[in-house]
C-alpha cells in the first residue's frame, strides 16, 4: 500500500490578510482578478451601446395626439372598446436578435389617457404616426359617430414645472398588480346585474371624480400599452400546473444531454449484461378539478381565461396636479383611487399605487418629495415605461374595463300595473262614492318614456379649443371620410365574398369547361 501524506498550508492567507487593503487588492489583480474586471467593462460597454441604438431608434419614431368625442347616445358597452385593442395588436412587429441589439429597434406602443382640465374631460390616444390610420379605422369601425381630432401634446403646459414649486402642488404614482400579472383584476364582464341584466359602468365614478375639480386643476391617467409576445403565456401555464399539481416535463439543455449521455450508455450496457428488465414509465393519473377548492378552481379559470385573451405590456401612471390654493388630495386622490378598487378581487389581482408614489416621511422629506415629483412628471410627459419593475401585461378585457367610453345609463320603464276593470267593494263595508272602485286611469297606468343620463359631459370641446392643431377641423373631417370610405369598401369587398358560391370540385371544374369552356381572366363578379 502506498503511503500519502497530505497537508494544506494555508498561512499565505494569514498573511495576506495583515497586508492593506490596496496590496490585497493589487495581489488579486494580478493573479486573474484583471479577468471579472475586463469581463464587467467589456458588458458595460455593450449595454451602452445597445442603449445608444435604442436611443437613435427611438429619436425616429414620430408621434401624433388624437382626441376623441363619442356622441352621448352610446349605448355600447365596454366591449366595443376590447374589440379596438383587439385590432390594435395586429401593429406588433416580431423583431430578430439582431435587429433588436444592433439596430436598437424595440416594438413601440400606444398612450391610452384619460385627461380632465378645469373638469372638462377628454379621452386622447397617443399612438406612432405609422399606426395612426389603424387606431382611426379601429375607432370609426366601433363608433361610426366618433369624432377624432389631431392635437399637439396636452402636457407641454407643465413640461417646464419644477417642484418645489410656490403656485403648484402635485401627487402622482405608477399603479402596479398586487400579486403576478397573469392573475386578472375584475373586468367589465362582472359589473353586469344578476336580476335587471344592467351593466354598471365601472369606469363612471372616476369620470365623475374628474368633473368635480375646478379651474387650475388637472387629473391625469395613462396606460401605456406595447403589443406583447407569447413569452408570458409560459408563466401563466406553469403557475396553472402548479396549483394543479402536474409535474412539468423535465427539459435538459445541450450541455446536460453531453454530460450525461456516457452514463446513459454504461447503464444501458449493464442492463443488458445482467438481463435487467427496462422500467416501464409510469403514466401520470388522471387530474380530477374536484380536488381543487373553490379560490384553487377560480385561479385556474381565471388564469387560463387571460391567456386565452390577446394581451399587452402595460404602464398604468396617474397623476393629479393644481394650484396649491385650490389642491384637493382628498377629493382627486382618495377619489380616483376609490373608484380604481372597484377592479380588486381578494383572491386574484388588484391595482395599487407603487413604490414612486409622491409620499415621504421622516428625514428630508421635503427634498425628496420634490424628487418624487419631477420624477413622475418627466416619465408622464416622456410615457416611460421603465420606472419601477418595468411593464405588465393586462389582457384587451382588463384594458376596457380601465379605459373605455362611457356607458349611457338607461332608466327602466315604470312596471305596468295589472289591468283591471271596475269592480266592487267586498259586502259588509262601508261603501261611499270613490271608495271601493279602481279607476281605469290608475289600473291601466302607462310605462314612462326610457330616460338616458349621460355619466358626465365628455363630448365638449373645451381641449380640442386649446389644443387642436386645426381650429377649424376641415382636415379632421376629410380624414373621417376617406377612413370611412376605405371601411366601407372592405365591407363590400366581404359581403361580395361571402355571395361567392364555395369551389367546385376538380371534377365538376373540369366538366364545366369542356362543356361550356374555361371563362376569360379578370371576368369581374356581378
């Protein structure tokens, strides 16, 4: 037997640790440490130039403001709305590796907001100068009746704002999800009545928050919305699973598969010297729902119905601005964000103010609010979407209950008593003239005129007065019609389609045209 004596002297670090600081740094340097300092500058250095390329592509992309004016006779409901996001996300680019770190090309979105001025509210969307006839045609489609008008940025006014300011105050927060994004918040699908059927407009007690403030106040409220990969359908399905408990399939990259191929191979060869039999894969049991409980079930469902939906990644920002004289955080804030827990659910998902929010206490606080709130106002104006964890994805339903034109609410009629005619009073009771007897005028009482309330009056054109780039809206109008022309004429175009009759088949195509011969080309359809 061989004898081996081992020790392991480890006085070189006793030493090296009576050494300052700077010699310690130095003896690791120069014995490979150069390596992580060369590796972090080197990856340093290409997130700058990615950034750069970004930058450049971004300076490219031109932008253009849209107000839009819904007639107050709407009686659509938030559907309408899920349906123009629906269409919106056919303006997602699938982008190459190679075109999103050389060229810096990223997919660009569009600013849903919501905007009250002295309490005059406007919906505008801010969308990339290519998308603009897609965003116009998605809305006319919906709302033939729909007014759109060009307008410069709203924002301009306070671009120039700096906190601490003497005349302004400000609150203002990025809204983010309570728990992971691929739980959904209540929609506009759950704001209908069980019993009448009537929907409840989610979205009219911020509206009417937002009629409430005066001049030198404004409320402001964006969601920012980029088409959106499939990549986050994968979390979505692995949290299913979890909560199911099925066992994903395990997955090995190519490095796994090398490493373990050799005892993949010396097992297989020992199976076959000693005449083992294979094992027999096991087949998983069939998942029953019912061992689910009732919030693990509504999960599952809720979670599997967003994926099943088309989805974008989000920003939600608020922000609420006026005149310290006559700031109301009690009303503009409380209010808004009241009327925005309308969407929680305890046992899925809710939106709630982040960590930006304009709040300090404790020390300093007057310097860093002023912070906080420069902050939030330059990534309102800019529509940043990196502040905080960056975006979400809410689903085209989520995205219509937050931002959709109001619903007219319709009075019922009055219920129609029972007809009936006049009859007499029972025997034994007192009967005097007018006592005993139903007047036909009562008894066959006629229901009321329907009553339509408008939520608030957001039709006006107190913003398209300050901010539209075309007083006289000519060019606004000439716009509509030739967008409606075009709609118009693929609507033709498909009901001329679905009269065709179906394609014959080869053999009745061939006997028609020996009998009667093949028709000449470009023949057009009557």
């Amino acid at each position: 037997m061989f004898d081996f004596d081992f020790a392991l002297d480890l006085t070189w670090l006793q030493t090296l640790g009576q050494m300052p600081f700077h010699l310690i740094f130095w003896h690791f340097f120069v014995n490979g440490g150069w390596i992580l300092f060369a590796a972090a500058f080197l990856y340093g250095l290409w997130i700058n130039f990615v950034y750069m390329q970004q930058k450049k592509f971004g300076a490219k992309v031109s932008y253009v403001y849209l107000a839009i004016d819904i007639p107050k006779n709407n009686l659509q409901t938030p559907k309408a709305v899920e349906n123009i996001f629906t269409t919106l996300a056919g303006a997602h680019t699938p982008l190459d590796w190679h075109e999103k770190t050389f060229k810096g090309q990223y997919q660009v979105g569009f600013s849903f907001e919501i905007v009250s001025m002295d309490g005059y509210v406007q919906f505008v969307v801010r969308t990339p100068v290519q998308f603009r006839d897609l965003v116009e045609a998605a809305i006319y489609s919906q709302y033939p009746e729909a007014q759109i008008t060009e307008t410069e940025d709203y924002t301009n006014e306070m671009a120039k704002l700096k906190f601490p300011n003497d005349e302004y105050n400000l609150w203002g927060a990025d809204l983010v999800p309570v728990r992971e994004d691929y739980f959904p918040f209540r929609t506009y699908l759950e704001f209908q009545e069980e019993l009448d059927k009537e929907f409840k407009d989610p979205i009219a007690s911020m509206l009417e928050i937002m009629n409430k403030i005066g001049p030198g106040e404004q409320i402001w409220f964006q969601i920012i919305a980029v088409p959106a990969d499939n990549d986050w359908m994968k979390k979505g399905t692995k949290a299913v699973n979890k909560i199911m408990g099925i066992k994903e399939a395990e997955t090995s990259n190519l490095f796994e598969k090398l490493l373990y191929a050799p005892l993949e191979i010396l097992s297989f060869i020992g199976d076959q010297i000693l005449g083992a039999e294979p094992q027999k894969e096991e087949r998983p049991e069939k998942f029953n729902m019912m061992m689910l409980n009732p919030q693990q079930k509504r999960e599952v469902e809720a979670v599997m119905e967003k994926i099943d939906k088309i989805c974008f990644d989000c920003k939600v920002r608020y922000l609420y601005v006026g005149k310290k004289e006559v700031f109301k955080k009690g009303l503009a804030v409380s209010g808004i964000m009241g009327a925005i827990k309308q969407f929680s659910t305890t046992g899925l998902n809710a939106l709630k103010p982040g960590a930006n929010k304009t709040q300090t206490k404790l020390m300093l606080k007057d310097l860093r609010l002023a912070i906080l709130q420069n902050s939030i106002l330059k990534n309102y104006i800019d529509r940043n979407t990196d502040t905080l964890k960056g975006t979400y994805i809410l689903s085209v339903a989520e995205l219509a209950t937050l931002y959709h034109f109001p619903y007219i609410e319709v009075k019922a009629p009055t219920v129609k008593k029972t007809e009936s005619k006049r009859v007499s009073a029972p025997a034994g009771l007192p009967v005097e003239e007018g006592i005993g007897l139903i007047p036909e005028e009562i008894a066959e009482e006629k229901p009321k005129k329907e009553e339509r309330i408008p939520v608030v009056d957001y039709d006006n054109d107190y913003f398209e007065e300050r901010f539209a780039l075309d007083k006289t809206g000519e060019k606004d109008k000439a716009r509509k019609e030739k967008i409606i022309s075009k709609l118009k004429k693929k609507e033709v175009v498909k009901k001329t389609a679905g009269t065709l009759p179906k394609k014959a088949s080869t053999d009745n195509k061939r006997a028609e045209s020996k009998s009667k011969g093949a028709p000449p080309r470009n023949l057009p359809f009557e």
